[in-house]
C-alpha cells in the first residue's frame, strides 16, 4: 500500500517538474522565433470613420483605450488612425521611454512647431525659420536652462515665489479672520489656480502677468488648448482665442520689459531681436513659456492636496512632518536659512513626505502624450516579454507616421508600482536610515527613472526643479497655517477626459474644502 502511494507522490512530482520545463522550453521557442522573425508593420485597429478614426474612442480614456487594443490585437503595440494620422501606441511600460532615446529617425520638434503655431497662433513659417536655425535654437534652449534650470537660478526664483506664496497666504487668512466662523468654504482647484499661477509667473515671467484676472484667463485659454492643437475651426473657440489675446496683449504691451519682467524675458527680447525675429513671434512663443511655468505645477498641486486631505493617514503623516520641520527652524537647527518664512532649497529636501505625496498625486493623475514624428523607417524591438503575444518582437515604423508614448501606461504598470490604482502617500519615501530612494523594478531589472512626470531626453521640462520646490513650500506653509478638509458632501473628482494628453490632467469640476486659520502655540 505504501509503495502505491510513494509511486503515485514520484509521479505527480515527476509530471509537475516536466510539465514545468515544457512551459519553460515552449516559452523560449516563443522568444527565439518572435526574436528571430523578421519585423512586421504593427497591427491596427479598424474604424469605420475614415479621418477621425479612432481619435474618438481614444478620447473617451487613453490608458484604456491603449491596453484594450493591445490585449485584442495580442502586441505590445499597434496603430490606429487619429485625425488622419497613422499612430503607434506602446502598450508594454518599457517601451514608452524609446521616444525619449536618441533617434535619428525620429522628429519631437515637429508636435513644438504644432503647438506654437497652433495653440500660441503664431505664423507657421516664422516657427519652422526658428526650429530650423538649429544653433540658434540650441543656444535659445541653453539660455532657458540657464534661468530655469540652474542650481543658482533656483536658489533664486524659490524665495521670490516664497514671498509671494506667504503674503497671499497671510491675506486669506486675515480674510478668514474676519468671518464671523473664522473659515471659508473655498473651491480648491481655483484656489490653487490664483496663488500657483502668480508665485509662479512672477519669477520666471512677469510681475505684470502675476495676477489673479489673467490667472483666469489663463484657465479658460487653457481649457482649450487640446482643440486648438486639433485646429478645430476658430467659431467654436471664441473664450479660448479671446483668453489667449489677452495673455499676449500683456507680453507684448510696451512696457513689458521695464514692468516686473524677469530677466528671461529680457534676455529672450535681446536675443529675438538681435536675429531679426518679429516682436509678434517672441509674444507667441513666450507664451509656451507661461504655459510651462503652470500648466502641470496647478493641477499637480491640486491633486496632491485633494489626496492628502482625502487620506487621513496622509494628512496625520504631512501634519507630523510639518510640525517637525517648523520646530526644527524655531529651534534653530536646521540648515541655515533666510528668514523663518523662507526655506532654503536643502531644507526643502527635508520634507521627504511631502515630496512623495506630490510625486505619488502626480503619477496618479499624470496623463501627457509624449509623441514623436517618423522622418525615416526604423525597426524597433519591444521589451514585451510577455509569451501571450503571438507576434513578432521587431516592429518596422514607416517613415510619416507618429509614435504616441502615453507615460500613464507605465505609471499603472502593477509590476513597477503595487496596487497602482490607490494613493500611497509614502511610496517614494527614502529608507529613513541609508536615505536612499525605494527601488523599483520591472522584469527583474531596476528602473533608474519609473517616473516620467515631467517627460524625458532632451525634452524634459526645465521647470522641473523650480516645480518641486515651490511645491514642497506651498504646501509645507498651507499646512502649517490652516486646517483644511473636503467640505461636507464632497469627494474626490476624477480626471475630465476632454483634457488629458497635455499633461498632468484637470479634475472634471471643483472639490469645495474647508479652511480655517490653524491654531499654534
């Protein structure tokens, strides 16, 4: 009987074991012959509508649209007509980096021209004279890092957008102190809208620009912005086209450059007008300027804010930093700074929890189109690892066709960031004893950036850093002087789909919260 049952035990083992090394043998076939065939034009996906395609579809959620596709066609990628454009859309979270790659086959001025012409109004043939001067194009971009970018322009636009964030601070609460409740129920969206937008475009605009009606007006130019790249016809875009005007009446009004202007700005009009370029075409492209000063900053905060408070261990976790960190400066430990409202950059390092929430808020709701045109065929090889895919790994892309990288594909990969859908306020948080970042990894490889919030390459935002730490101050200092939360009957929005593909995404309406001067000691 007992020699039965140990023979029957050998088997199954026996049968596991090789049933197991057929799966791993059969898996390798698969690899070698999709790595061994030749390459293939990537599948695509069948419309009924001949220009629009699939742009339709697309609209109604990116990240699905990209994963239900490829998951159908069984390849990591595939193309689809949008707008008359033939498309590839990545759908392995490895792969979404290639756009980011040196690449002679591949253009990304092309979607800057587009933009300029198309979102700014700027003349077309103005924009391609710039994007073709290469080296002076070259030495415009150095000059942007430059003021932008820099350690030592930081250490200098940081406190300038300090001094504005606490002055308007301190207005809302005086404001709030003379309510009879001592609170206000505000719309969060807006409110981050008006302070971001002028500590922001002070220091790196204008002064001038810095107010709280052409923060408005920026909004509503904003909210048209993925139509005017469309270039839907100008009568269904009156309030975006009137918003836009009035922005650059401001950037292009005589006094602009003797009234509050940065000295970007005066060096950008130097340089324009020292190669013969037109006032006009400076105005239109300094407002690509304005809108990389903001356009991902507001609603990033935003989303951190609405998260936090929407958390209670995040806001318990933020609390606690806060307190410690404004007891450190009371006591005088900290790194040496300015004044006790202004923090210098490397005690803005300090706040590691807050920095995570805004990271972790930001992969959550990050939702731009990195594309780049094909000026010539290429082979491409997909990292796809996945033994499902029935076709090849090398994929050919024809010269006039357009690559399509959506980031969020990797930001909700599970594999790189567990339970991708929830908001983990100390995901990104350093080992709090080597105080080296949490490593992420993918197919057993660690990944040095799993984070492309602020694109990548050479066309990664220069305002990155400024973004961070203007962050980190904001809300360090919102946080320390109010108590905040999500007013009666509210919750968290989502994103409106109508504007994603242009960067970090805008909620579908406004979240009221609650505020109150906090009480100290």
């Amino acid at each position: 009987m007992m020699d039965a049952i140990y023979l029957l035990v050998g088997f199954t083992c026996t049968s596991l074991v090789l049933s197991y090394l057929w799966n791993v043998l059969n898996n390798m076939r698969k690899h070698l012959k999709k790595s061994n065939s030749p390459p293939m034009e990537p599948p695509k996906v069948w419309s009924p509508f001949p220009f629009i395609g699939s742009a339709i579809e697309m609209g109604q959620d990116i990240r699905g649209f990209i994963l239900k596709n490829s998951k159908r066609l069984e390849s990591p990628i595939f193309t689809a007509t949008i707008a008359g454009k033939e498309c590839h859309f990545l759908a392995d979270s490895l792969d979404t980096d290639m756009v980011y790659q040196r690449n002679k086959a591949l253009d990304s001025n092309s979607l800057a021209i587009q933009f300029v012409t198309n979102v700014c109004g700027a003349d077309d043939q103005e924009v391609q004279h710039i994007y073709n001067d290469k080296e002076w194009l070259k030495m415009s971009t150095k000059n942007v890092q430059h003021h932008v970018w820099s350690r030592e322009a930081i250490a200098q636009l940081v406190p300038e957008s300090q001094h504005i964030l606490n002055e308007r601070l301190d207005q809302c609460i005086l404001e709030m102190t003379n309510n009879k409740d001592g609170q206000q129920k505000i719309g969060l969206y807006d409110f981050c809208l008006k302070h971001i937008f002028c500590a922001s475009v002070a220091p790196i605009v204008s002064t001038m620009v810095a107010t709280d009606e052409l923060a408005l007006e920026y909004a509503q130019f904003e909210k048209g912005i993925p139509l005017l790249f469309a270039k839907v016809p100008s009568i269904f875009l009156r309030k975006a086209i009137s918003a836009r005007e009035i922005l650059i009446a401001k950037l292009g009004s005589s006094d602009f450059l003797e009234q509050g202007a940065s000295q970007l700005m005066k060096d950008r009009a130097e340089m324009f007008a020292a190669a013969g370029r037109s006032s006009t075409i400076l105005n239109r492209v300094n407002l690509g300027i304005l809108f990389g000063a903001v356009g991902n900053s507001i609603p990033a905060i935003f989303w951190t804010i609405a998260c936090i408070i929407s958390h209670p261990d995040a806001k318990a976790a933020v609390q606690k930093e806060v307190d410690g960190f404004l007891a450190n400066k009371r006591r005088g430990n900290s790194i040496k700074s300015h004044a006790s409202s202004i923090s210098t950059l490397e005690e803005l390092d300090q706040l590691v929890v807050l920095n995570s929430c805004f990271q972790e808020a930001t992969r959550l709701y990050h939702a731009l189109f990195s594309p780049a045109d094909v000026v010539q065929d290429f082979i491409f090889e997909s990292k796809d690892t996945s033994s499902s895919s029935s076709l090849p790994s090398k994929f050919l892309f024809r010269k006039g066709t357009r690559i399509m990288s959506f980031f969020q594909v990797r930001h909700y990969d599970a594999d790189i960031f567990p339970n991708p859908e929830s908001f983990q306020y100390n995901r990104f948080v350093p080992d709090p004893v080597t105080g080296k970042p949490p490593i992420f990894t993918k197919n057993g490889k660690t990944l040095l950036e799993p984070l492309k919030i602020f694109g990548g390459g050479e066309h990664a935002c220069v305002g990155r850093r400024f973004i961070g730490y203007e962050a980190r101050h904001f809300l360090a200092t919102l946080f320390a002087k109010f108590d905040i939360q999500v007013a009666s009957g509210e919750s968290l929005p989502i994103p409106d789909q109508a504007l994603q593909g242009i960067g970090v995404g805008q909620p579908d309406r406004e979240m009221y919260v609650e505020m109150r001067p906090r009480k100290t000691d």
